[in-house]
C-alpha cells in the first residue's frame, strides 16, 4: 500500500507553504483578510500532522487527491478571494484527520 499519509502530509505543508508566501506578498488589507484563514490552515494542518505521523494509514486515494487538488487551487489563486477560498478548503479537508 502507498503512504497516503506522506503524500497528504506533503501537499498540506506545501499549501500552507504557499499561503505563508501570499501573506507575506500581500499589502495590508490583503494581509488583513488573509492571517486569520492563514493562522486557521497552519493550525489544521499542525494538528492533521500530529495523526498523520503517527504508525499506521490513514489517507485514502480520495485523500491524496483532494489534497493535491487544493494545493494547487492554492498556488492558481490569482485573487485574495480565491487564497481563501482554498485555505477553507484546506482547513475542512485536513479537520478529517484530528
């Protein structure tokens, strides 16, 4: 069996990567929108890690996919409004693994 769990692992600390760097980019109102979704991510993520690290499987094929598919929803936002649409995303899909 594939490790799932280190390809989910792998997307959501790019995700979170990516808004880090779009937060860091951004001007102040952008900035203003974004760090409480951006804070909300790394926190999800934090906690999704911990479980993921631990011995045994937990990401399905489905997972891997979806993950992958926010991340690179993430990286194609153009917009602030896009970035935030997908760091919920992010959010909800990694809430699976707490």
């Amino acid at each position: 069996m594939a490790d799932n769990d280190s390809k989910v692992l792998k997307a959501a600390a790019n995700a979170v990567t990516e808004i880090d760097m779009r937060y860091r980019a951004a001007g102040i109102d952008d900035k203003e929108d974004l760090k409480p979704k951006r804070d909300a991510a790394y926190d999800a993520y934090s906690l999704a890690r911990l479980k993921l690290l631990e011995d045994g499987i937990l990401a399905t094929d489905a997972d891997v996919a979806l993950l992958d598919e926010i991340r690179l929803e993430i990286e194609e936002a153009a917009q602030t409004q896009a970035l935030l649409i997908g760091a919920g995303r992010l959010i909800v899909a990694l809430a699976k693994f707490v």
